[in-house]
C-alpha cells in the first residue's frame, strides 16, 4: 500500500499518554511563572502527572490503541486542567497566597469540557472503550479536588 492508497483518517489523533505528560508540566510551568508554585504545588502536580501518565498508558494498552481521538483528548485536557487546580489548591492549603481568579478560571474551564467530551464523541464518530473510563477517572479527579 502506498501512502497515496491508505485510507485518510476521518478525526485526527493525538499520540497518546506522553503528550499529556508534557502538557501537564508546560501548564505547572506557567502556573509557576505567572503565580509561582510553591514545593507543595509542585509536587502535587507532579504526582498528578505521573498518575494521570501511568492510568492513561495502561488505558491505551487495554484498548488496544496508542492513540487518543479527540474526545479523549478533550476529557485529556480536562485532566491536565484538574492538575493545575490540585496544585494551586496544594500551594493554598500550606498558606501560600493563590489569585482565586486563576483558581476558578482553571476550575470552571474543566467543569466546562466535562460536558463536552461526550458531545465531541458522538459528533466525530470518534466512541471508544477508552472514552467512559478516562472521562469517569478524570470526573473523579475532579470532584476530589
């Protein structure tokens, strides 16, 4: 088959978990630079990342697929927005001072997508196995925080 013969993808995809990871430092990174974290921020979203990194991976290896399509990576950014959140609530629970604008606008904006996920599912033909299960993890996430 050559590459002119295949078949042309229908929703495009996002090579999995690794992404994520990357996202979610580059935004403890910002959050670093614009409110700056303190130890316990950092390491909380650090554990969020790598948490969120090996349930992910696993996820994909039981599905059977390396990559997210774009529910996935809609209920994804849910997630990375969720460790941002975790670690601001960290850095404000050890008395460091967390502009509640960022705070809420982190929070509103996950909330907002988890009602979007399932949507994009349904409008791309892009349903999986994976989809309920991320999206369950990450809504949990989300509500412990």
């Amino acid at each position: 088959m050559t590459v002119s013969d295949r078949p042309l993808e229908t929703t495009p995809a996002v090579e999995g978990h690794t992404a994520g990871l990357a996202v979610q430092f580059v935004l403890l990174g910002m959050l670093a630079a614009g409110v700056g974290l303190n130890t316990a921020g950092w390491a909380v979203g650090v554990v969020f990342a790598a948490g969120t990194w090996v349930l992910l991976g696993r996820a994909l290896r039981r599905s059977g697929t390396t990559f997210l399509g774009p529910a996935n990576q809609v209920t994804l950014a849910r997630a990375t927005l969720v460790g941002g959140v975790a670690a601001l609530a960290a850095d404000w629970l050890t008395g460091h001072a967390v502009p509640v604008a960022v705070f809420v606008t982190l929070a509103a904006v996950a909330l907002a997508l988890d009602a979007v996920d399932g949507q994009v599912a349904r409008r791309t033909n892009s349903t999986s196995a994976l989809g309920p299960a991320s999206t369950w993890r990450s809504t949990r996430s989300s509500s412990s925080c």
